[in-house]
C-alpha cells in the first residue's frame, strides 16, 4: 500500500497517454487501448502494471480499466493522512518535575532529545520542557541546580499531545500550528473520571517527519 502513491509521481509520456484514454473511454479493456495506441497489447503490460499499482487505474476482469480518478498527490495525501503515530514513534524520554535545571540539560545531552516530559510518580504526563525554556533560564541569574525543572516546563492541560492511533498527518499538523517540536504519545484512560492521567508511552517529532520524508523519497 505504501508503494501506492510515490511510484505514480512521474509518468511516461506514454502512461500519460494511456491515463487520457481511459478517462475519455471508462472502462477500456487493455486490447482496445493497444490498439487506440497502435502498438501491442504485452507491449503495454508493464504500463498498465504501474498505472494499477500506483492507484490511477482500476482493473475488473472482464469489464476492464477504470480511471480512479485519483491524482498522483491525492494517493500521497491519502498514505500520509494513512500512517499512524504508533508505525513511526520514538522512545519518550521522561524526567521528573523535582530534578533540577541542571539536570534536565544534562538529561537533553544523554538522552539525545530537544524536549523532555515531565511525569508524576504514578508515570502520567505533567508537562512538556524544550531546550528553548531550559537556555532562557540559563540566562537568569539562579542556581541551575536548584531550580526545579517544574517550575519553568509547560503544564497539563497546556501540553499538545497525540494519540497513537492518530495520524502522522495530524501529528504534523499540530506540530505546525502549535509551533512546538515533539508531542507526547499518550495513552487515554478508558473511564471519565480519570481523563487527565495521560500515560505517555512515546514521542513524535519534527525528526520522525524528516525520516518518514526520506524514507517516501527513496521508494520513487
Ligand atoms: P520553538 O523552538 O519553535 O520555539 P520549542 O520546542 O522551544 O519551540 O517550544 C516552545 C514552547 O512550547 C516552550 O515554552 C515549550 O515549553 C512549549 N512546548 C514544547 N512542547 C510542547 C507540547 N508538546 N505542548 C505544549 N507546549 C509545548
């Protein structure tokens, strides 16, 4: 399915051609399109093998090609819209609110992350620290190391978060209007009574979108 939408971008003269007829003729057997073409049938295989694999035609046997009226960008749009969280999320690193400023920089430095989460002692999800908020404090005049980190992250409910089976389109998306660079992935509790205890089982950010970027580039 992931090959779907990104070996359709670039079409031959003559996949154009086939794609022209069908639309004006739906449904066309393979016959009749060699013969609109002047060339042979088999000469056309591979052509039509691509143009069905990508999603612009659909074959029926016995009836036939359809055009699916689908664009090459539609059936892009569709596989990203299509990708879940969960297929391409990264490992959460998760601190304590207690452990100091200094800490957290540190932690940004092992860990190899740009955000942390701040959990509770039960694990569930109170807040959201980027190495911007961690440089301003830098900054100031105070003891980075008595500072609790808690003091400057960003707090629940004002965290941005994402659920696994959401899509990667819609993770992107609040990426990008909430100007931020990592969601946390959480898991929501199944009764009302416990809607704020977020367990945060992962992390989605601005690199898994480039990885899923070049990985689309590399299938053309
Ligand atoms: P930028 O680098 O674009 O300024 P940052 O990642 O530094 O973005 O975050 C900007 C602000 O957003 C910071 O104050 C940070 O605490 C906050 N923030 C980071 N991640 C989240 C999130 N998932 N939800 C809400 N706020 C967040």
């Amino acid at each position: 399915m992931i090959e779907k939408g990104c070996c359709s971008i670039q079409l031959t003269p003559r996949q154009e051609q086939i794609i022209e007829i069908v639309k004006k003729n739906t449904p066309i057997t393979g016959e009749k399109i060699a013969e609109m073409l002047n060339v042979r049938r088999a000469t056309l295989r591979p052509d039509l093998a691509v143009l069905t694999m990508a999603g612009l035609l659909e074959a029926r046997p016995r009836v036939g090609y359809f055009y699916t009226g689908k664009t090459p960008y539609m059936l892009l749009a569709e596989e990203i819209r299509h990708l879940k969280v969960n297929d391409v999320k990264s490992v959460p690193v998760v601190v304590r609110g207690n452990i100091s400023v200094y800490d957290a920089i540190v932690a940004l430095f092992t860990e190899d992350v740009g955000t942390l989460f701040i959990v509770n002692d039960d694990g569930y999800l109170e807040g959201a620290v980027s190495r911007k908020d961690l440089l301003k404090v830098t900054l100031g005049q105070g003891d980075l190391h008595k500072i609790p980190v808690k003091v400057v992250m960003t707090r629940v409910p004002n965290v941005v978060t994402i659920k696994g089976e959401d899509s990667v389109y819609e993770a992107a998306r609040r990426l990008v209007e909430h100007e931020i660079d990592a969601l946390p992935v959480v898991e929501e509790p199944q009764n009302e009574e416990d809607k704020d205890k977020l367990k945060v089982i992962g992390r989605f950010t601005k690199t898994n979108i480039a990885r899923i970027f070049v990985e689309m580039g590399e299938k053309a």
